[in-house]
C-alpha cells in the first residue's frame, strides 16, 4: 500500500475546540475526517471534511453526503478508532486528533489507547487537547526542539518500559525504567537546550504543553 506523505487530521466529539485552528491549513495531500459530532465543530471552523462516520449518536442525526460512512451503534470501535483505521487503510502514517478529551473520561481514555493503537501499527498520532500535545512511542526517540519553558510529562503505557532515556531536561535518566503503577515520569521541564526522548523496550505515554511537535522516530512493524 503507498504510504501517504500527508496528515490524516480526525476530530472528534469532545471538548478543546481551540484546538481546530490547524484544520485551516488542510492540505491538498492531507486527509480530514469528522467523527460523529466532530462535525458540528468542523462546520463552524468552515471547513468541509473529506470523510463523515460514525454511528451519530453524539450529532443527534445522520448527515447527508456522498462522503458520510454509517456505522450502527453496537459496535467494537468508538468513532475515534473507526477513523483511524481508515487512516491507516489509506495509507497515512501520521495523524492529528482533535476533541479527543475533556466531556467523557471513559472516551478520553479510549484515545489515549488509540494513541498506543497507532504506535503499535508503525503510525505516529497527536491528540490536542487545552493547550497540552499527548503522543505515545514504541521503541524509538522523541526529539525536541531547544525550548526554554514548558512542561513535559513521560509515563509508561500497557506495562513496563525500559532503556528510558532523558536528555536535555531537567531531570535526566540513562537506561532507566518505569511503570505503569508510579509516575516517576510526571512533571519534567524543558531546559533552553535540544531535548529527546527514547524507549528501547515498551511503549511511553508522553504529554506536554510546548506548542511545538517532536520528530519521532520508532519501530515499524
């Protein structure tokens, strides 16, 4: 399958619809797609979205278009997973997501899962959500940009993570190790020098609120 060079950017039904401004400069290889009641805040940012699905529980009705996918309501996905999965059936290897927080912690949870989802399928995905950027890592790096302000938070995710690197931060860590139960992680800081991130076993959750996106390299399967 040819693997597009462009962003697949989903929105989704939660909160932190600040956040859309970025869908202005949709590109011409990108693909949008609006999840359920994602559609509501995709049509008054002005923009029309490629793809529509869901099962629409959360619109209160089934939109009408020749690019609207319906899904019934008992289902395995959420909404989220279901556009992620055509992302990736397409081709894309990067993916923004929008209102995938805030409202539901149930769902907010459900997308940080699709997050791993993506990393374990050879994918990279940012969720945004209130000024704050969440990706996962398998197996590889995360580098940062020289930033002289902002916070960074690393967790481990689905289990233990080991050979965790920390380099331009505030608190390093070499060939360290962390867990899913105890967030040594929580609350680093960026230094004014490159920053990186790097996992040699697992998977890291990692959250911060540099507006700036790293350069992620990991393990493709």
């Amino acid at each position: 399958m040819t693997q597009h060079k462009g962003v697949c950017r989903i929105v989704g039904a939660g909160q932190g619809f600040a956040a859309f401004a970025p869908l202005t400069a949709h590109g011409p290889n990108d693909l949008l797609i609006a999840a359920d009641g994602g559609l509501t805040a995709v049509q008054a940012a002005g923009v029309r979205p490629d793809v529509v699905l869901g099962d629409f529980d959360s619109l209160g009705h089934v939109p009408q278009g020749t690019n609207v996918l319906r899904w019934p309501e008992m289902k395995d996905d959420t909404d989220m997973m279901l556009a992620i999965r055509l992302g990736l059936e397409k081709g894309f290897r990067t993916f923004y997501l929008y209102g995938g927080c805030g409202g539901r912690l149930d769902h907010t949870l459900a997308n940080l899962q699709a997050l791993a989802f993506l990393a374990q399928h050879g994918a990279v995905g940012f969720l945004f959500e209130g000024g704050q950027t969440v990706t996962c890592l398998r197996q590889g790096t995360a580098a940062f940009p020289a930033l002289e302000q902002g916070i960074l938070s690393v967790f481990a995710h689905g289990g233990k993570a080991c050979g965790v690197t920390l380099r331009g931060l505030l608190y390093p860590l070499e060939e360290g190790e962390l867990v899913p139960d105890f967030p040594l992680g929580v609350s680093n800081h960026f230094t004014g020098r490159p920053a990186c991130v790097q996992v040699r076993e697992g998977v890291l959750l990692l959250a911060w609120d540099a507006p700036v996106l790293p350069q992620v390299e990991q393990m493709v399967l």
